[in-house]
C-alpha cells in the first residue's frame, strides 16, 4: 500500500470535518487521505460525535464485555523489541515460565461461569517443546469444556511453525483439533515496514501477521486485530494500518474487533518517550471506528487505556470495554497502574456512567445477560 502524504499547503487543524462526517452518515467509505484529516483536525466534538453517531447506529446504547481470564505462561523471548517491558531472555532476572499444570490451573475461576474466555499469549520461549501448546490447550478444553479458548498471536503461530517444522496451517489445523476457538490480535503493532524495521525486525513481517490471520480465517478461526499507537509511528502509518486490515475484513470477514492499545513507555528501551494522552486514546478510538467500516466491535482496552478513560470512550465510537482481565502481565511489567482485574459490578457501573446498558457477552459477541434497569 502507498503510504498516505501529507499536503503541505493545506492547514488542516484549521478544517472543518463536515464533508467527512456527511459520507461517513451517507455509508460511504473513508479514504486515506479522508483519514488522515481526522488525526489532524482541531474540530474534536465533530470528530467524536460522528464516531458516537456510527457506534449507536451498530449497537445503541449497548456496551459490551466479558469473563476473562488472561494466562500469560511465559516471558521469556527470542526477540528483542524496543516497546516491549515483558519479554525476558532465559536466566534473566524477572524471567518465568509456567509448567502446564500451574497454567491450566488459572484457568479454574471460570468453570462455572457461562460465556467466558480465556486469553493465552507468552514470549517466544525457545525451548518449550511444540507438545506444550497443545497440551495447554488440550488441557484446558477437556477441563473446562464450555471456556472459549483465544491463543496465540499471529506471532506465536508462526514461532510454533518454526520451533515444530510445520507451516502454519499444520499449526492452526492441530491447535483447532485440540480446541481452540479463536485468536488474539496481538503482534501486529504497526503494519508498516518503515516502523517494524525500527521496532521489532525479529518479529514477522507486516504481511506474514495478515497471512496468518487470513489463512485462519479461511481455516474457520476468528480474531482480533490491534495497533500498538503513541511511539515512533505517525498518522498516516496508523491509517496504512487501518486500511489492510479493513482490505482483508473485506476478503474474509474474519476479525471480530479492533482494539487501538496505548504504548505504555516504562521498563523499555523507549522510556523516554512520554505516553499518549486520554485525548489521543480517545481520538485514535475515534478514528478507528469511522475508518473501519466492517468491523463491528471497537474495544477500549481498560487494562492500556484505563478505567475512566475506557468509560469516556463509550462516547467516542467504542462499545466494548473488553472484560474482567483477571491477572494480565504484559501491561503491567510496562508500570500499568490499572487494576490486575476489575469486577463485573465496577464495569457495570462504568458503563452506566456512560449512559450504556451493560451487556456481559461471550467472545462470539452473544448476550449472555443484559443489565437494563
């Protein structure tokens, strides 16, 4: 994709979105330049009316989430990139992994809890045998048969690939046999080869992390999608971002949401960047759901995000604040100060602070139980 160019001569902070906001009602898709425009303009009550107005149009005043519990089992990784607090080299102080058996048992808290999930992602880890990936989801289906199992990241696919000889198909095929669900949308950060050259050359490429998203989408295995945004990456990279993933929704329809994550700077080779301000989370929220035409779901990630802010973005074009989160890692080794999990009655009351309708979900995006007073 040719990435977007800024036009000089025009002052765009000082331009008005209307005419943006008129196709975005007329259900006409945004180009990139259109998108570009929405990072630059000054006009931000246009900007997050006009997401608001798409997220009501999709889900009223519904705001969604989930039981989840996240299993991080390892941090130790063979790559080495710049924004990354959680990764640890084998020996290293702060360096853990987890047997199968103390893995499996974090999963326990949602036997008996109907639509809940659980959330595996870890480091490259270079010496756990292939079989421990699908033990560990094995394990976890036949223990807990009605647990939704979202695993491994396009990035841990392929690591799997490389550390079994199998391609990536052979991957997903057994790891799908076994009982997993879905995928997380992690590792794809930017996808621009000018920022992953700079950031993560260890990891796959900005086109192998669509490959394998499409091959699993065509293998009948949903997912997410992310953006890592606020470190050394600019606007229009972020709507390049944006736009392969919408061009591949067109061609699968595979991804269940975007979810923007907030870099967090601390314990990284990039802490003396400043991190990115509520108003930017709230603008790049913004943008993503007017962009993103076929996505249904824009997840304001409160563990990266924040509580409040997260409740702020219920009016900036979001509808799912993601879940319960119960003993997430990767953030918090970045200085996250968000909770380490929150209880169903904090979201709750988050949302109708917001003036939604809480709704708990299962990761299919099915209503499990709405709490509409």
């Amino acid at each position: 994709m040719t990435p977007v160019q800024s036009p000089e001569p025009v002052n765009c902070r000082q331009d008005g979105i209307n005419d943006i906001v008129d196709k975005v009602r007329d259900g006409q898709r945004l180009s990139a330049q259109e998108g570009w425009r929405l990072y630059q303009t000054s006009d931000v009550e246009a900007l997050h009316r006009a997401a608001n107005d798409v997220r009501e149009r999709r889900h009223g005043r519904r705001a969604y989430y989930v039981f989840n519990v996240h299993v991080n089992y390892s941090n130790v990784c063979v790559d080495s990139c710049m924004f990354c607090a959680f990764a640890k080299k084998e020996h290293e102080p702060g360096a853990y992994e987890m047997d199968l058996e103390e893995a499996l048992s974090r999963t326990g808290a949602l036997q008996n809890l109907p639509g809940s999930e659980v959330h595996i992602v870890g480091g490259l880890h270079p010496h756990f045998p292939y079989a421990y990936y699908i033990d560990l989801v094995r394990g976890i289906r036949e223990r807990f048969p009605n647990v939704h199992i979202k695993a491994f990241t396009a990035v841990e696919i392929d690591h799997l690939a490389r550390l079994s000889g199998k391609t990536w198909a052979d991957v997903l095929r057994e790891l799908k046999a076994v009982g997993l669900d879905s995928m997380p949308g992690g590792g794809a950060e930017i996808l621009n080869d000018r920022v992953r050259r700079k950031l993560c050359a260890d990891k796959i490429t900005a086109d192998q992390w669509l490959d394998v998203h499409r091959l699993a989408h065509r293998m009948g295995i949903r997912s997410n999608a992310t953006m890592l945004f606020g470190h050394i990456e600019r606007d229009e990279e972020r709507i390049e971002h944006m736009i392969r993933l919408r061009d591949l929704q067109d061609e699968t329809g595979g991804f269940m949401a975007f979810i923007p994550l907030r870099f967090h700077p601390a314990n990284t080779r990039l802490a003396r960047l400043p991190m990115a301000s509520s108003s930017d989370v709230l603008r790049n929220i913004a943008v993503s759901r007017l962009m993103l035409d076929n996505f249904d779901h824009i997840k304001a990630y409160w563990t990266q995000v924040g509580l409040e802010t997260a409740r702020d973005a219920m009016n900036c074009g979001a509808d799912d604040f993601d879940g319960t989160v119960v003993d997430e890692r990767i953030t918090h080794f970045a200085g996250a100060r968000t909770p380490v999990g929150v209880t169903q009655d904090r979201l709750c009351a988050l949302m109708r602070e917001a003036g939604c309708i809480p709704v708990r979900r299962d990761s299919w995006y099915d209503e499990v139980e709405v709490f509409d007073r």
